[in-house]
C-alpha cells in the first residue's frame, strides 16, 4: 500500500517553482497545465489562482519566519 496519490504529482515541481520566487500568477498557470494536460479536466473547472495566492503567501511567510529565526 502507498501513501501517493494523483496529486502528488504536483509536489516537486511546485516547491522547486516557489523556491524559485514564482510569481502568483506562473504557479497559476502552472496549475491550470496541470489540471487540463495531466488530469484531463476542463479549463476553468478548477479557480487555480486562489490556490496559488495561498502557496506563494505560504511559501512567503515561511522564508520570513525561517530568516527571522535564524
């Protein structure tokens, strides 16, 4: 048994894309390829740029405490 799921998939990338500083709107686009190259689904079915609003802001405040820290 496996702790993977489809999803997963997204996981690297998206780390390596936010390490890099993307912008709100490359993690986007980058989601929206993902949901309709990968997944199969329609363009549009899933609002991709609140979800990557919340990583870029996540991934923000992270560094920012990890600095402050130490």
């Amino acid at each position: 048994m496996s702790n993977t799921d489809e999803y997963d998939c997204m996981i690297e990338p998206l780390l390596t894309m936010l390490a890099a500083e993307a912008g709100t709107s490359d993690v986007a686009g980058f989601l929206d390829d993902e949901i309709t190259d990968h997944f199969g689904l329609s363009p549009g079915l899933v609002e991709t740029a609140p979800i990557a609003a919340r990583l870029t802001a996540w991934w923000r405040d992270a560094r920012y405490r990890e600095v402050e820290s130490g």
